[in-house]
C-alpha cells in the first residue's frame, strides 16, 4: 500500500495532509542527543526512524514471481513483492500479505533470504525466500502484470531496483542449500546504489 | 539513547513535547487503506512504523558481554548491548554505535545472529554476533555496571526481556558454527512473551 505523503496528498478533510503543516522545525528536545523535526504550530516531536520493507522471492518449480510496477517510481519497472511492514505485524506475515496484495498470490515462507541495508534512505529490507503454493497469480493495484520467469529470461535491464538484483542473485546463489547465511548487501552494493540515486526514494 | 517522549519529557523550549499537542485523532486519510493518527491542530498526519532495534552478543574469549541497565524499564536487570537503528544508519553501525554507548567496547562482527519478531510492539530486532576487540569494557551512561559471563555464569533470574534470553541461547546453539541460518523467535515465543507482557515495552 502506498501512503499519501504529507502536504502531496490532496484530501476532503481540511487540514490533513496540507503543505507547510507538522513538524518542519529542527531542535533537540530535552534529554534528548540529536536534532529532531517539531512542529512549530503544536509542538510535537516527530521521530524520524528507519522503515523496514520486507519481501519475498517466490518461485513456482524454478519459476520466480515478479511484478511489474503500476506506481512511481519506477513504473514499469520489474519487481520483487515487497512494502512497508505494518504496525503489529511480523516480518514474514509483511512479505505473505504484500505478496497478496501485489501478485494475487498465497507463499510459503522457506528463509531469510537476506537483510539489505540502504542507510541513504534509512531503509531496512527484510527478503524471504518462499514456494508460490500454487501458479495462480494476478496482478493488484499496484502492479500492472505479474509473471513467473526462469532464470535464464529474467529481465535485467528492466529491473526496478539494486536491491531486487541482489535478492534474484542471492536467491540463485543459495538455490538448493537448505542451511545457508543470510546474505547481505553485495560489496558493490555502494556502487551500484551510487549509479541509481533516486530509484529508492519510495521504497520498493 | 532513550528518547524522550512527546506529552512526557520536561522541556525549556514552550509547546516542544507537551501533553496533549501532535497526532491525536485517527482518520484514514485519502488514498489510504488505514486509519493513522493526524493532528487536529494543523492537519500532519503521522504514520507509526514498526522500530528496528540493533544489537550483538559479543564475546572475549568464551565469555559475554551484559549490561545492567541503569535505566527502566529493568533498570537493574542484564541485557546485551542494544537499542534501536537511528536514521541513515547501517544495522551493523547501530550495534556497534550501542555496544560502545553501552559499554564502551568495541567489537568485531561475524554474523547476523538472529532476528527476532515482537510485533505486539511493533518491533524487529536484528542481533549479531560479534568478538570484543579487547576485554576493556566500561558502562556508558545507560547501564549500571558492564560484565563478561562465562556460559555457566548468566544470571538468567535477572535477564532484562525475553529476546536477550532467545539471543543467549541462539549464540550457544550455533557457536562454533561458521555457518548458519540466521536464526527467528523461539517456538514458544509467544508464551514467554505473554509472561511479560510490559518488559518490552520501552525497547531494550
């Protein structure tokens, strides 16, 4: 699901979501050690904190699901099913419900695929490896089709993001082994992120 | 570094963390799935995300470091050197950022030891395991006192929360091991969280 943004989203309830609004002044609060945004109107301290996304790799056999993305950015781009973890959710129960969300698909988780840091945009990404439990999927509202690829026909060039490169390369690197390390980012991963400036912006 | 809070924290800055002032009032707001909270003074709308808490079992030798906390929730009890991610921070910058804040060590990470699910709080929990550079170890501002345990040593009676008992635990099951899959909450997670329902409440 993506979340309309403050003062972007235009809205019926007067005042919700309004340019100029909440906190947009920088100070430390007592006892605190950092600089954080008030709201110079009521005083509120917003604390800012990374966000956690989780995912899925999921295959059918050797098939793995991607979806193509009906939002910004990168629309019609290729993806993995993944978004914000909600409130009072676990990780797993995330990467289930985005992919019903996303693929119109019900997984099985397997593992950890892996843990991907982006610290450029305070981004936590959580990627499980799952089995479809069954080849029936359908594009949600936020994908415009989703498909099943094998290996060999995973389009590259029209990935959406670095980090769904790295999670297909991971998920093909542990094929097969059942006790595997979580993986990481690459080592490249600060070159590859670099190259790419603004295509995590909004998440996956 | 504990945060203060909003409506709680005493401030010499007039409206800055007072009670009664920010989101308040939950609306679902256009474009949205969910009802968030937003401010009826000035219309921001406030999107709650679930809090990534980074942390490590580190070791000298065969020994591990615990912290006794000198702040609540538990103040006196054991816990690891933990505590959550800050913004454009790496997981592993924010283990390390809190073992030398909470025990000025420093430390050497070698794998992602577990992560842990407490969605009751909305919490993820991303724990490594890591070696002592050297045994020099000394409490930071948050904890009481700084110790290194041998295995038989831990005093489980004065285990601060649930995850530092599953985290312990999780170093001893896979130590000696290079490789292994990172590990989750232990089956009976939910029982022991339910026998505790508020030590978690503040985080570690």
């Amino acid at each position: 699901m993506e979340k309309p943004e403050n003062g972007k989203s235009k809205t019926g309830q007067p005042g919700i979501g309004q340019p100029g609004i909440g906190p947009r002044m920088r100070a430390i609060p007592d006892g605190d050690n950092r600089a954080r945004l008030v709201c110079p109107d009521c005083g509120f301290i917003k604390y800012d904190n990374p966000l956690v996304v989780v995912g899925a790799v999921a295959a059918w056999e050797d098939r793995i699901l991607l979806c193509r993305r009906a939002i910004a950015p990168r629309r019609g781009y290729w993806t993995l099913p993944a978004g914000y973890l909600e409130l009072h959710e676990t990780a797993a129960d995330g990467a289930r419900r985005e992919t019903r969300e996303e693929a119109g698909a019900e997984i099985e988780i397997d593992a950890l695929l892996a843990v991907y840091n982006i610290p450029r945009i305070s981004q936590i990404q959580l990627i499980y490896r799952a089995r479809l439990r069954s080849p029936d999927i359908a594009p949600g509202e936020e994908s415009e089709a989703v498909a099943l690829y094998d290996w060999a026909s995973i389009p590259w060039a029209d990935i959406a993001f670095p980090s769904v490169h790295w999670a297909l390369k991971d998920f093909q690197a542990v094929r097969g082994q059942r006790i595997f390390a979580t993986r990481g980012n690459p080592p490249d991963a600060q070159a590859l992120d670099s190259q790419t400036p603004d295509t995590h912006t909004d998440g996956l």
